[in-house]
C-alpha cells in the first residue's frame, strides 16, 4: 500500500493567567535545554523574560498534542504562537471603515475634502488595530506591576515607552492611562478622527501612530481581516501628515529629552517661553483648555 502524507492543522487559543508563571516555567526549560554556547542560552533566557509569546514558545509541544495513533509515523511538527487579540479580530469584529470613513477622489482643485488629508478606511483600520493591542499591553502593565516603580524597562509592556517623568505614578494613574486607547479607538469606531483631549490621549496616540506604521510594514495591521479589501487611497498610511493633522503640537515629546528635564511644568522658563503648559503627570488626564472633556461615568475595560 502507498504510503500518504498527510499535514494536520489545529488552533489552541489559551489565556495567560499568570506571566510570571508561564517566563517560570519557560527559564526552567531553557536550563533543561542543551546549547552550542553560554551566549546562547543568555540570549534565549532574555528573549522570554521581555517577550510572553517567546516564553510560551518554549513550552508549547506539538506532539503533546497529539495521541499515539497506530499505522501514523509523524514526520516533523512546528508550532508558532501568536497574540489573538485585534490582530485576529473576526470580520464580524472589525467596523466597517469603508462606510465610516468613506473618502473623496473627485480629484477637484475646489473641493476641500480632496486638497486636504483624509483619514483613509486602512488608515483607520490599522489605527483602531494597533490601538486594542497597546490597551492591552497598557492593562497587562497595571493588573502585573500595580504601584511599582518602572526600573526594568524590559519588564513593561506599555509604561516604560512614557516618558521618565511617569514612571513613578502608580496604578490608578497607569489604568486611566491605558482607558485612552479604548477613547481613540471609540472615537475611530464612531467614524472621528482619533482626538488628543489631554496629555495621556496625546500619547497614547503617539504610540498608536508608531506602532501602526511597523504594523503595516510587517503586514500585521489587521489589513486581512474585513470580508473585502479596503480600498487604496494615496493618503493611505501617510504617517508624517497624520501627525500634522491630528495633534495641535507635539510638545508632550519633549519630556522625552534629558536635556530639557522640568519642562513638564508650567513654571519652568523654557515651558512658558514655548506656550506650553502643564504637562506635570498630575495634569495628564485634564482636558486642553479648547477641547471638551471625555464623560468621566465611561468604563474601563479592566
């Protein structure tokens, strides 16, 4: 009789209830694993303690998965894991973009909608795709380290990318913080354009910004989720303009800069010599002065 090869798929979705169990039992089995050299397995106990899905890589066994069956040899076996949340939305999961952000192309000098920016369907699609991800990451943040002091950059999903100023604020802080992703992303499942109404929106979607251009460049923005393809557009993915058109300044990145520590608050001379005003983490959450605060009853997710 012939033999037949046959390839079997399946998919495991789990819930990681206890990080530092799962990087635990991860180093534990690096320790048990043979290496060609001492750097490598330095760099394998690295990778998990900064990356989940590495950690929880190693401990994923394909064969285990499998029951001995008689007259099946198996070959070889792989397995990959991956994050399933909005970059593995469901097209039932996905707003319509197309008809939320519906585009212009009549080309007309005169028509104001055609000269200026538009917020494509992908565009957004990648902005709302990306901005789940980081809440996510941002909650994760709150729920494992609570009040901690951000020491270990590498221990952070979320925080540890804010600027130092905020690395010493504690939970409830962080959890408003993450709730400003979900206010972009409603924003943007509300067909709007995602709107800064104070600093820590003004960040959150500087990140957004950030990671959604990786995200399309790696081909993990969400673009094969709807039930059609979105349509191109020569605005799509103009990440520069973007950031033009939807912050009124970038002045939250200089809190980025050593050089200029104290900038942050509104009594430091080059503060008021720019306009800047208060940028003190106390002062995040505080609507800008022409923007019309968020309702203060809308939930967190976690």
């Amino acid at each position: 009789m012939d033999k037949q090869r046959l390839q079997i798929n399946a998919e495991v979705i789990v819930e990681v209830t206890d990080e530092a169990a799962v990087r635990r039992a991860a180093l534990e089995a690096v320790e048990l694993t043979a290496f060609v050299s001492k750097a490598d397995r330095a760099k394998a106990r690295a990778e998990l303690q900064t990356d989940l899905l590495a950690a929880l890589q190693w401990l994923v066994e394909p064969l285990d998965l499998l029951p001995e069956i008689d007259g099946v040899t198996i070959l070889e076996d792989s397995s990959t894991v991956m994050e399933h949340d909005a970059a593995t939305a469901t097209a039932a999961d996905v707003p319509d973009f197309a008809q939320l952000f519906s585009v212009c192309r009549c080309g007309q000098p005169a028509c104001e909608r055609c000269s200026g920016w538009q917020l494509t369907p992908r565009t957004a699609l990648a902005l709302w795709t990306v901005a789940q991800i980081l809440a996510d990451h941002a909650y994760d943040d709150v729920i494992e380290h609570g009040d901690e002091p951000i020491s270990d950059e590498r221990e952070w999903g979320a925080f540890s990318r804010y600027p130092r100023v905020t690395w010493r604020e504690d939970a409830m802080w962080r959890r408003q913080a993450a709730r400003c992703y979900d206010d972009l992303t409603t924003d943007l499942e509300a067909g709007r354009r995602p709107r800064p109404t104070c600093p820590a929106d003004e960040m959150a979607l500087h990140l957004i910004l950030e990671d959604a251009q990786a995200a399309v460049a790696d081909g993990w923005a969400g673009m094969d989720q709807p039930p059609t393809p979105l349509p191109d557009h020569p605005d799509d993915f103009d990440w520069e303009t973007a950031t033009d058109v939807l912050f009124q300044d970038t002045d939250i990145l200089d809190l980025f800069e050593a050089a200029r520590d104290g900038i942050e608050n509104p009594d430091n001379e080059e503060n008021r010599a720019a306009g800047m005003g208060d940028y003190r983490p106390s002062a995040w959450f505080k609507p800008f002065r022409n923007m019309a605060a968020r309702d203060g009853r809308r939930p967190f997710r976690r």
